[in-house]
C-alpha cells in the first residue's frame, strides 16, 4: 500500500485556484523532490497532505490515514506525519529537550522518561547532542532546523513533510541540514520535500515532481528527470538557473 | 472647623487601602472573565465570537459611571439591594473585563500563527496549544500594556465615590468638607495616588525595555 496517495486534489484561495486537479502517489520509503517556480503550487500541495490548507475536492490518504477535517480524526493522522517547515518555527519560550518532548508527552501520551531518552536519541541524529539545553534564539538557522527536526522525529512519525527547509538559510549553513536529511532518506523514511536545491532532489530523490500552474507537468526517476527533461516548460525551468 | 491632623490623615490612609482593594478585585474578576473573552473572541466559532464581540462593544460603548448606577440603583428597583462595595467591585469587573480581553486578544494574536501552525502539526489540541505555546508567549507580551492598564484601573477607581463608597478621592473630598483645607489635604491625597501609580508605571517601563531587548526576531 503506497503511504501517501493523492487523488484528484483541487485547492482555491478565493478565486484562485492553485491546483487544478493533483494525483500523485509516494510508495514507503520513497523520497519525492517537488520542484517548481514560485506560485506553481507545490508548496500548498505539500500543506496539504498533514491538513494545513483544506481542499475543495479530491481525495488523501497518508500513513493509512484519510484526510478529514474532523479535529480527532486529524490529530491522529499528524501524529504519524511530520512537517519542518522554511522559518523552523521552534517554540521559542522553550529549550531544545522542551521542544522536542511537548508533543510527544502531550499528543501520544509518552512518559516524561522516554520522552527525554527519545530527545537523546534525535538529538544526536541531526548532531545536536551539545545543545539540549540552548534556547532557540541562542542557535543558528541551521541549527534551529536541524532541531525542528529532530523535534519531528521524535513523534516517530511514518512520513515527513519538508516546506523549502533550506531557504531561509545562508548557503554556508544549507549543507548541515541537507546531510541529516539525506542521512533519513538512506534510513529509510518516507519523504515528501519542497526544495530549490537542485542537486540534493536530482542525487536524493528517487522521484522527482515538477509542478507548474498548479499541475503536476511532469515527473520520473530524478536522474532520468533532470537528464532528459521532456516539457518545453521544465527544460526553461531547468535552464533558468533560477529555483 | 475641624483641622487637619493625624487622625485625618489616618482616615484617608485607610480610605486608600480601600482603593487597593478594590482595584485588586476589579483586576482579579476583570482579569479572569477578561482572558476567557480574549480567548471567546477568537473562537472559530462565530456564535461564541459574536457573544464576547458584543459585549466587549457595549461595555467599552458606554461610560463606567453608568454601568455603575445601573448596579447600584438599577438593581434596587428589582428589589436587589447591592451594598455599595459589591456595585462598585462589580461595575469595575465589568469594565476592566471589556478592556483587558482587548488587550489581550491583540497580544495573543501578535504571536506569530506559524506557532498555531507548528503546535496543530505535532497533533496538539487547540486547549495545549494555548497552554504550552501561544499563552507563555502572549503572557510575556501582554505583561507592560496589563501593568499599564492598571495604573488607569487605580485611578479611575475614584468613580465609585458617586455612590457614596468612600475610598481614597473620596475620604479626600469629606476630610475637605470637614476642615476647608483643599490644598493641604487633595496634596496629600494625589501624593497616595503618586506613590501607588508611579512604581508601577516605571514598572510598565522597565517590562518594555526587557521585552524589547528579548525579542531578537
């Protein structure tokens, strides 16, 4: 059974609609690159598949779970979804062990104990066993990120959701996330990313979507994609240089 | 005549621990049904927005002084006979609530919504949202302009003299009629209000800069 299976999906704001009919399918362990020009959707797509924008018809399915506006029904399907997002979004009256163990003692319930082994355990995943007790402010970008990971990962969830994760950083600090990234994807966790870099999507990735005018206008092996794009449009895209 | 000596001065002394009081009770039951009315307002349900939108409206629509009349005589005619501490506590409450939830609703919607987004995405509820991540960072920036507030709340607390409570402006006004010595004994008075409102003032101030100087983004 794949873990996300979209259907059909279509999303207005207002009268605008920015995407026209999406169906696609991501198999367990499978690591999708979106790409895009800015406004083609992918973004939202994304926010789609754990609820965050509400769609006007088609049909989710992620981790087994339909998407639903029922608030329960909802809970329980992001507690096996996980979402890192471009401005980290830490709480930021909370230190890093504080922000990894709220939600998992909060929404599954886990004993204080666990919850701070879990932390360990994450922590030193994304290489931040050193910062357990900083403050969000007190980080860098790049770290801040990596922890909002890692604060993902401690829900255990079975996908994660990427929202252009690198592109608030400096260059010098996209390299540290991009590695614990690509060290999940070797682990085997399924992820969807939304992603300007280019060369982590086409060496990454096994599949990679290009979206355009809230379409999906192409998508393949990402080798084989960023190879021999067949689209006029995606070819542009390509040469651009601009992602 | 009489002259202006300690025993009067001990009068509006203890007419001032009656301002305290009052102040501290109107914050108190304000604060409390002021928060759940910040938190009403912003329901995403638009029967309950409506509820506190309305009230909020109509309280800071007309003046306290007749929010206290209506307790205080209104009631009577119903045959409710509210002692003029309760009337006064309670029209106070009333317009402490309507301004604190303003004030309020505004600090928690100044906490950024991808912290609604991040917390909904960890699969918290919309209550442990509140709890653990927007009202510790909404409490923080709401600290100054509550502490401003209340400096208003310690002053404005003389309106309840007109129906014959006697705190602190009042004791002032009776000690007055007592001994003809307006100067003498209205310094004394504003002085008491001085020493009550000026720490915390300076104390409005001083949460700003702290603020100010936290927020790195």
């Amino acid at each position: 059974m794949p873990a996300v299976v979209i259907e059909d999906v279509h999303k207005s704001f207002g009268q605008n609609e920015v995407l026209k009919g999406v169906s696609l399918s991501v198999e367990p362990g499978q690591v999708v690159a979106i790409i895009g020009r800015s406004g083609s959707g992918k973004s939202t797509l994304l926010r789609c598949i754990n609820g965050l924008e509400v769609i006007q018809s088609g049909r989710i399915e992620v981790a087994g779970h339909t998407m639903t506006e029922d608030p329960k029904a909802l809970r329980d399907l992001r507690k096996d979804v996980g979402i890192v997002f471009q401005s980290y979004n830490l709480f930021p009256h909370l230190n890093v062990v504080e922000n990894i163990i709220l939600a998992p003692k909060l929404a599954k319930g886990v004993s204080d104990g666990e919850a701070r082994e879990r932390a360990r355990a994450v922590l030193a995943q994304v290489g931040l066993s050193e910062k357990i007790d900083a403050y969000p402010d007190n980080l860098s970008g790049g770290q801040q990120q990596r922890v909002a990971i890692a604060r993902s990962l401690a829900m255990q969830p079975k996908v994660m959701l990427f929202d252009e994760v690198t592109s608030a950083l400096d260059p010098e600090l996209t390299g540290e996330v991009l590695n614990v990234m690509e060290n999940l994807a070797k682990g085997g966790m399924t992820m969807l990313l939304v992603t300007h870099e280019m060369s982590f999507a086409r060496n990454v990735a096994d599949v990679t979507v290009f979206m355009h005018q809230g379409k999906i206008w192409e998508q393949g092996a990402s080798e084989e994609l960023f190879a021999s794009p067949k689209t006029p449009e995606l070819q542009a895209f390509l040469r651009s240089g601009v992602h | 005549m009489g002259s202006f000596g300690f025993p009067e001065f001990m009068f509006i002394i203890r007419a001032a621990g009656w301002t305290l009081l009052l102040t501290a009770v109107a914050f108190l039951i304000g604060g409390l049904l002021g928060g759940a009315l910040a938190i009403m307002r912003l329901s995403s349900n638009r029967i309950v927005r409506s509820i506190a939108s309305g009230y909020i409206l109509v309280i800071q629509s007309i003046p306290v002084l007749m929010v206290l009349f209506m307790s205080y005589y209104g009631l009577s005619l119903f045959g409710i006979e509210l002692p003029a501490f309760f009337a006064a506590s309670l029209s106070l409450s009333i317009y402490v609530s309507a301004y604190l939830a303003e004030i309020w609703r505004g600090c928690i919607e100044s906490v950024p919504f991808q912290q609604w987004e991040a917390s909904s995405s960890l699969a918290l509820t919309r209550g442990q949202q509140y709890r653990y991540v927007i009202l510790p960072q909404a409490i923080r920036i709401a600290l100054p302009p509550t502490v401003g507030f209340l400096v208003q709340l310690v002053k404005n607390t003389s309106i309840v003299s007109v129906v014959g409570f006697v705190e602190l402006s009042r004791a002032g006004a009776l000690v007055n009629q007592a001994t003809f010595l307006p100067f003498q004994v209205f310094s004394v008075v504003a002085a008491i209000y001085f020493v009550i409102c000026f720490p915390l003032s300076r104390l409005s101030r001083h949460l700003e800069k702290v603020m100010n100087a936290g927020r790195s983004h």
